[in-house]
C-alpha cells in the first residue's frame, strides 16, 4: 500500500491502484434480448453457474425502515418465476418488520468474474403461510434450529449463550422434525424493473433496463447511458 506525505496510509491511491474487470469478460448483444426479464436472469444466472463462480445465486436484499434509511444484507435466492424472485426471512427479523411496514424492496446480482451485474425493484408481497412452511422444512437442522429462537439481529451476550440456546432448539428440532416457526416467511419481489449490466474494460459500459408500471403491465426496454 502507498503512503502519503505525512506518513499516513494512503488509501485512496491504494484503492485507485487496485485491478477491475482484470479477466475475460462476458458479451451481452441487447439486442437480441428476449421481451421478459426473467429469461435473461435465468440465463445469466447458468452462466454464473457453470463458470463455477461462488454462491452465484447470493444476492443483496435492500430495504428501508421506518426512518427512510436504507438497510442491506446478503440473501440466497429461493426462486426465480414469471411472478418474481423469491427470498426467505422470519417476519420478526429487521427486514421483515420493514417490509411490513414498507414493502418494497431491491436486489442485486453481481458476478464480477463476469463483469455482469442485475438490479432487480419492486413490490414484495409475503406468500402463503404453507409456502413459507415448504420453504423452512427445506433449511438444514441447525438452520431450522436458529430460526426457531427468533432473536436475529438482537445483541448477544456471548457465543456461549448462543451455542447454548442453538444446541436446545436443534434438540427440539430432532424431536419434532415437521416443526415450523411461525413467523418464516417466504417473499416474492414482483419487478417494476429489472437491469443487467454487462461491464466493458473500456468502461463503456451496456445496460439494459426492463420497465413496466405496475406488476402486470407489458415490459418495455430501454437502452441505459453507461
């Protein structure tokens, strides 16, 4: 890392010196495009797979509280169908209280081996309690296991309390294997818009955006400036 003139780490220059889009980049020819979002997603994501690209289903779910301010966090995508993209959460947790009270979210896709970025926004709406239930039955043990306490995000002792309390909702779990908590829910973000953003060395960068009104309007698609 370079240092500045008083002696200090010079991190801007460090991070101005840092390489990006260093391998081969994929294409993107916009204008063969499909009319629906979902394909291309789909398609991408195949790519992203078969590259053997890690976690290329992990995304970043953005939501905002009750004061305007953004929250963000790292989700695993559930499903992916014509009515949206799914993601699970328990409704107790930050990010389900906020969709309840504002429900509408963001998630973006970035696969920087790629180059390629997606932006997925819309309304969230929260699925049928036994989809929700199919969803946590599907989770390992031990994830079951913290999703019954129900204390995500709340400040912790220590990792021996926590230890603790997860071994006795595991044992609990192994007791009563069709166990459900109540409060995981299984959410659909239904786009108004969808982007995917293909990088290019040069920095002239392609981006196509899908856009619609409302959830069951017709797409439209638009080039975007870089």
């Amino acid at each position: 890392m370079s240092t500045a003139a008083d002696g200090s780490r010079d991190v801007r220059a460090w991070l101005r010196g840092l390489e990006v889009f260093a391998g081969p980049l994929a294409t993107f020819d916009p204008t063969s495009a499909p009319a629906e979002p979902v394909a291309l997603f789909l398609e991408w994501l195949t790519e992203a797979v078969e590259a053997r690209l890690p976690d290329p289903h992990a995304m970043t779910v953005s939501t905002v509280d009750e004061c305007g301010d953004p929250w963000a966090r790292v989700l695993i995508l559930k499903n992916v169908d014509l009515h949206g993209w799914q993601f699970a959460a328990h409704a107790g947790s930050p990010k389900g209280q906020q969709l309840a009270a504002r429900p509408s979210a963001a998630l973006t896709f970035y696969w920087p081996a790629l180059g390629r970025q997606v932006r997925v926004r819309g309304p969230v709406v929260a699925e049928s309690a036994e989809r929700g239930a199919a969803d946590f039955l599907a989770r390992s043990p031990s994830a079951r296991a913290e999703a019954l306490l129900g204390r995500q995000s709340r400040h912790l002792e220590g990792v021996a309390e926590r230890d603790r309390s997860i071994d006795e909702a595991l044992k609990r779990v192994e007791r009563e294997p069709g166990l459900v908590a109540d409060a995981w829910t299984l959410y659909t973000v239904t786009p108004v818009a969808v982007e995917f953003w293909q990088a290019e060395k040069s920095r002239v960068h392609t981006r196509l955006s899908y856009e619609r009104a409302t959830p069951d309007a017709p797409w439209d698609q638009h080039l975007l400036w870089p």
